[in-house]
C-alpha cells in the first residue's frame, strides 16, 4: 500500500485489479497526469506464473514508458537466451522439429518493431509494473483491498471497498472505474455484462516445481519451450529462470480426470521420459480453456479490459499482451475525457475497436489449441528403427506446417487494425490482408504506424509524443503548422515532427500521417485538410462534419 485512504476521498479513475492490465491502465494515465486509484485483493503482486511471453507490441508499451530496460535487466533469464521452440518425444528422446526467434524475441533490431519480445514470468513483470506505478505521484496501489460494490451517476463513481486482513470498510469517488479484475470479474458482473462463447473445454493442468538438474539431463539444447509429444503424457514445458525453475502443462487430459489422484512428479517424470528426475512442487493448477467475449465492454461510466472482458486458450502469448492493449487503448481516452479535449465518441469507440481485435486473436489461439500434443502424436512414433524414423518424420512435418502460426505471429500482433472505429479518418484506401504471420506495414486509418529505425540510431517512434504526432513525411512544414494551431486552440496536445528520411514517404503512403497516443494512424493525406477543426473533433471524438479525404494509394 503506497498510504492510507481517507473515506471519501476522490480520484479521476478507479482500477480494480494490479495484474499486468490494471498495472498498465494506472501507468498509462499516471504518466499523464491522471489521479488513479488502483485496488487489489491479494497482498501483492505476481501469483499468476502463466504468461511467460511479453510480445513485441508489449515490450514497445515498455519502451515508450521508459521501462523497457528495467523488465530486460530484471529478468531471471538472460535477454541472450535462445528464443527458441523444440517440439520431441521426450526430454531424452528424438526432436522432431524445432523453430527459431520465436515470437521475435531474438536480440536484434528489425526495422518492424523498436523492441524484441521477452520470455519472462508474469510475476517479474508485474513486480516491474507496479514499481514504475508507483513512482508516479498521481497512482496509489492498494493491497488487499476488496471491491465490496459500486454505484454511478451522471457526475461519478462511489465506490466500497474492504481491507481483507483488518475488515475495515471505506468509501472513495471516481469520474470513471475500469475493471481489471480478470476472469471471475466482480465490475463485469455488476453492470450485467455477459460472457458469450464456448467455455469450459477440456481440462488441463499445469505445475510449477524446481529441477536444478534438468538444464543438463535433457538432449535439445537451450529453449524457450519444449513440446512433448508421445502417447503418454502429451505436454509442455519451459524454464522460469536459470536456477532450475520449470512450468509443465499435461493438456487436454480426457472427460472428468480425477485432479485429486494425480501425483505431479510421476507426470512430470512420465512426460519427459526421467524416471529419475528430482522434483520439487511449487505449485499446481488445473484450469479449463475458454473462448469467451463479453457481450458489453463498458456501461456509463465503467468499463472492463484484460480478461474481464475475454477469454481463450493459453497458446500463442496472446491473453496478457492483449489485455494490455486494452489498457492502453482505454487509458489514452480516459486522460483525454478526462482533461477535456475529447468528444463524447471517443469512450464508446474503446469497444469498437478492441472487440474486432478480441475475436480475431481468440480465433488464433482456439485453433492453435486445437493442434497440441494430444493431436500431433502418432502410433509407433517412438518406435526405434525405419517404421518410428518415417513416423517422426511425418510428425515433424505436421509441426512445421501448422504450429507456425503460434509462434510466427507479428501479423496479428502488429497486423492488429481499427477497421470501423468512429474516431479513424477512412482514405479510400485498400489496408493489407490480414495474414497471421505476414506483418505489412501500412500507414492505411486504423493501423499500427509504420515503424523505422533511423540513421541516428533512435526508433522512429522514440520521436512521437505523449498526445498526437503529426509525421511530415515529405511535406511542407509551413502547412503543418494550421494544423498545429488549431490543436493548440482546442488544447489537444500535437507534435510535430520531420524525420529527415526517404524512406518515410513510401512507408506511410502520405506526406502527412497523424497519429494517435497509442501509434495508431488516425488519419493520413498528402494534404492538409482546410477543415482542420473538423479533422480534429473527428479524431478526439467529437461531432464534427465529414472531413474532406482524399484517396491516396496504400503503401504496400
């Protein structure tokens, strides 16, 4: 707890929850200036080991909060450490196929991205979240503090809460409460939000133990992630930290399993194949897969994000990158409201444009869990001699083909795009097709902004600011500057800027791109309009007139 509340007393925003979404969504508008309340039951952070893939996209959240580094240096495995997936029998048995820089987490720059993806726990993550959060003077994180009920009008929030240890009851006022409260969400049942969907698949169950001798024991060299695939215990597997810390997940384990009469250490052994491997238990937890999606992400003046408002199978990183875009997206408009350069519209389109984004990415994930080890395995695939060789072989070749869209995926990733938000200017224009993998940069209204790597060494997007950035490409700045004028006179925060860099004008399509706080294009032409008042309440989500827009062709 950063001190004591006083009853009654008022924040700007309320955010139930400190995992890594409501961590974001407090850092998001603390870094603007933004009084957060932030309240969590447990008594601190990092109980939830599952999320071990922090992606690209994530990571360029990171770096554009200035923590980038602090996750890289905090991490218990070294950022040089192989991002590499083996699919084998067992841990002393044959490899069957195995992908390289998967997630794009190798250390390298690539003109796509300005950060790599890291594999790191969930736990250090959060710790490094909730450090930087609390560094900021307008954010105040609350332990072991429950949520007890809430009440909006047309002015705020009031809001009860019950310290878990002394049962002391406190009241607290907010403009706005987003509920980040995860997947039996308290705030997503109160506003009578729904989740639809297919819940409850096959059961699955995951343990975290400590086996300081396996990094040595096992044949397939250093990894992010081991499949093991075999007719016995189908499964998975993958460091936390160098010290012999491990995760394994048996999936998919049949109709009913009997949790209760499962000895973790003879599934661990009978699924790796070491019959003598020394185990100790940390932890277990068996869990169930969903895919699920509420049917309403806000109402008045709360909303929800991460998994409060969706679900899906584990299998692609997706779950907590996602939730953090959510915060992202949600936290930029609240500041805006918030500080009064933002129309009405500009709130309702957090739903519109993150649900296309939840279904596309829970579609992904679904099908990625439907080709795990139970589906991959074959008869006879341990089998020594010719018949086991060809099996191996045909497995290998299954893997190749379908598992690389689980670990190839800057097209969903960075490919994410805001195709039918009220607050994006249309152009005319055609964006890229959608492709799991194939990532197109395009600077099309309601895409991710083209990212470059300049000749100074800097990413372009270390030049964009906190608020709108107009890029000029390859235009004149004199006619920028109406633009300019016109966000200083309706007090929206712009930058501008003019990289000097031949490349920009083929990337973006354009000679003038603006960009919106979260680096998605808002608008784009290769002129600027003489309705720069209505260009702005369009973007900020006010109820302007249509906005001229000229077509320009799409960079491919």
């Amino acid at each position: 707890m950063k001190r004591a509340m006083s009853d009654c007393e008022s924040f700007d925003v309320i955010v139930v929850g400190a995992g890594p979404v409501g961590l974001s969504c407090a850092i998001e508008l603390g870094q603007r200036g933004i009084r957060c309340l932030v309240v969590e039951k447990n008594d601190r952070v990092g109980y939830s080991p599952r999320a071990k893939t922090t992606n690209v996209r994530t990571r360029g959240h990171l770096r554009r909060w200035g923590i980038a580094n602090t996750l890289r240096e905090a991490s218990p495995i070294p950022p040089d450490y192989p991002p590499s997936v083996v699919f084998a029998t067992r841990m002393n048995g044959p490899q069957l196929a195995r992908f390289e820089n998967a997630f794009n987490g190798a250390r390298e720059r690539n003109n796509l991205y300005s950060e790599e993806a890291q594999w790191v726990p969930q736990y250090v993550l959060e710790e490094v979240l909730r450090r930087h959060a609390t560094s900021l003077s307008c954010v105040d994180l609350l332990f072991e503090t429950q949520l007890i009920d809430f009440a909006q009008s047309e002015g705020g929030v009031r809001a009860r809460f019950r310290h878990m240890t002394s049962n002391e009851e406190w009241e607290t006022e907010g403009a706005y409460l987003v509920g980040a409260d995860g997947a039996r969400s308290h705030v997503r049942e109160a506003i009578g939000a729904k989740m639809i969907g297919d819940g409850a698949a096959s059961p699955n169950y995951s343990i975290i133990f400590r086996a300081p001798s396996l990094a040595s024991r096992h044949r397939h060299g250093a990894a992010i992630m081991y499949w093991m695939v075999n007719e016995d215990v189908p499964s998975l597997l993958g460091p936390m930290d160098q010290a012999g810390l491990w995760f394994f997940m048996a999936t998919k384990l049949g109709e009913d399993p009997n949790l209760a009469a499962i000895d973790p250490v003879e599934l661990i052994r009978r699924g790796t194949g070491l019959a003598d491997l020394e185990i100790e238990i940390v932890g277990t937890d068996a869990w169930m897969a969903h895919q699920l999606v509420a049917d309403l992400y806000m109402r008045g003046r709360i909303f929800l994000a991460g998994d409060a408002c969706h679900l899906h199978p584990p299998f692609g990183g997706f779950g907590m990158n996602m939730g953090i875009g959510d915060a992202v997206d949600l936290g930029w408009k609240l500041a805006a409201t918030l500080r009064g350069w933002a129309g009405p519209d500009l709130l309702k389109s957090y739903e519109q444009e993150r649900r296309p984004v939840h279904l596309r990415t829970i579609a992904e994930a679904t099908i990625n869990y439907g080709t795990v080890g139970n589906q991959l395995v074959r008869p006879l695939l341990e089998e020594v001699g010719p018949i086991g060789d060809a099996t191996r072989r045909e497995v290998g070749e299954i893997i190749m083909a379908t598992k690389v869209r689980e670990f190839k995926t800057l097209g969903l990733v960075l490919g994410a795009r805001y195709a039918n938000s009220s607050v994006i200017v249309a152009d005319g224009s055609e964006p890229p097709a959608e492709h799991f993998m194939l990532y197109v940069p395009s600077a099309h209204p309601g895409c991710l902004a083209p990212h470059l790597w300049l000749a100074d060494g800097s990413s372009l997007y270390d030049h964009f600011g906190t608020g709108f950035t107009l890029l000029i490409a390859d235009g004149d700045e004199g006619e920028a500057t109406r633009l300019a004028a016109e966000a200083e006179v309706r007090r929206v925060p712009l930058k501008m800027i003019a990289p000097s860099d031949a490349r920009l004008r083929e990337r973006y399509g354009a000679r003038f791109a603006l960009i919106r706080p979260d680096q998605y294009v808002a608008w784009r032409g290769d002129a600027i309009p003489a309705d720069t008042a209505g260009l702005l309440l369009h973007v900020t989500g006010g109820l302007a007139p249509p906005v001229a827009r000229p077509g320009v062709a799409d960079a491919a």
